[in-house]
C-alpha cells in the first residue's frame, strides 16, 4: 500500500494529544504512544478517514491501525452530512 494515492472524507480531526509522560491530567484528549521517534509528539494527532467506497483495496485496509499520510485540499464543492 506504500506510495499509493486514494480519495477519501476527513470524519474528525482531534483537538490535542496527551503525552503520556507529562500528562495534563484530563482523560478527554486523545492518548498517543510516541513510537516513532522521527515525528514529533505534537505533529501527531487523530484524524479519522473515510476512505472512498470506489477504493479498490479497500478490504486490505485494518480499522486502529497507526498510518503515515497526505492530506491534499480538494477545491471540489462537497456537502457537509
């Protein structure tokens, strides 16, 4: 699936992270395991995705699994559901 380009919906985006190790004591903000050590804590936030059902792998896809990627713009006028 590496280098592959696909459409999808972005569903949420998460407002903050806590760091486990300093963690500001509210259990409301998402909790991220800092397992790469190239990306900062702070580039890492939740966002989910809904891939489009046109997508052809779609079954290879896993739901929670941890991945890297692009998010373009499109300029395409969309309803808000």
């Amino acid at each position: 699936m590496s280098g592959e380009t696909f459409g999808g919906t972005v569903q949420s985006i998460a407002f903050a992270i806590a760091d486990r190790e300093n963690s500001p004591g509210s259990r409301l903000l998402a909790s991220i395991n800092p397992s790469y050590t190239w990306v900062k804590l702070a580039q890492r936030v939740p966002v989910r995705i809904q891939i489009d059902a046109d997508y052809v792998a779609k079954n290879r896809l896993r739901a929670g699994t941890t991945a890297t990627v692009t998010v373009l713009e499109s300029r395409e006028t969309q309803e808000h559901r």
